[in-house]
C-alpha cells in the first residue's frame, strides 16, 4: 500500500493561468518522501547528525496527465522500489480524488554529508523504508 500525504494547493504554487507550475509537483514530492521517511522512524537530520549522511535527488522523470488548480487538495503518493546499495527508487503520483495528475520516478542517493561521496544506505534505513 503506497503512502499518502494531503497537499492543498495555494496561490504561490500556481502560474498566471491558475494552474500548477510544473516544477512544484518536485516540491509536493519532496514533501511526500520527506513524511514518507518520517512516517518510518527516519529523520534526515538526526540521520546527517548521526552518521554523517544524507540523501540527495540524483535523478527524476515526470509526466503530466491532468492540471491541478488553485485550491485543489491533493493526494501524493510514495511507492518505494527495493533498495540498491547507495540508492533507492521511489515512484510517486498527484492525484485529485481518483483523477491521475502527475506522475515520477525519483531516484534518491544516499551520500556523505561533508563531500557528496556515495555511500552505503544504512541497515537501519533499508530496514526502516522496507517495512514502512
């Protein structure tokens, strides 16, 4: 079952026309993961405080389906895939009720705080993300 996170649409996401700027669905996703990963015991900073690590986005591919609109209360999904060593995928979706918005594949890399260097995602974390 894929997590969910309710995001309402305010006048800054939006563009002259009323509709959602393109690039904030990345912000809405971002979100999501960010609660997705809390919801499973895993706080980013205690993670950085803790272990020196931190995740970055190492690459993302979106498609639009539909428009959202200012004040549209949205659901965004969080569907991890299994984790690689140093990475993970997480597909993810807007919805508006059942009506499909937009859609991605996120991939996220698990790096050294202090030089970006690839690193081994803890066991503790896959175990967290598995299970969540």
């Amino acid at each position: 079952m894929s997590f969910q996170f309710p995001i309402r649409v305010y006048w800054e996401d939006t563009d002259a026309g009323g509709i959602v700027f393109y690039a904030n669905y990345l912000k809405f996703f971002e979100r999501a993961r960010t609660e997705w990963l809390r919801a499973a015991g895993v706080e980013q900073h205690q993670l950085r405080e803790d272990t020196g690590l931190m995740f970055v986005v190492a690459a993302t591919s979106l498609r639009y389906a539909a428009p959202a609109k200012l004040d549209d209360l949205l659901t965004i999904t969080v569907d991890p895939e299994p984790a690689g060593r140093a990475s993970l995928v997480v597909r993810q979706r807007a919805l508006r009720g059942d009506t499909l918005l937009c859609e991605g594949e996120i991939r996220i890399g698990c790096v050294r705080a202090g030089d970006l260097k690839p690193q081994r995602l803890p066991d503790t974390v896959v175990a967290a993300i598995t299970s969540a």
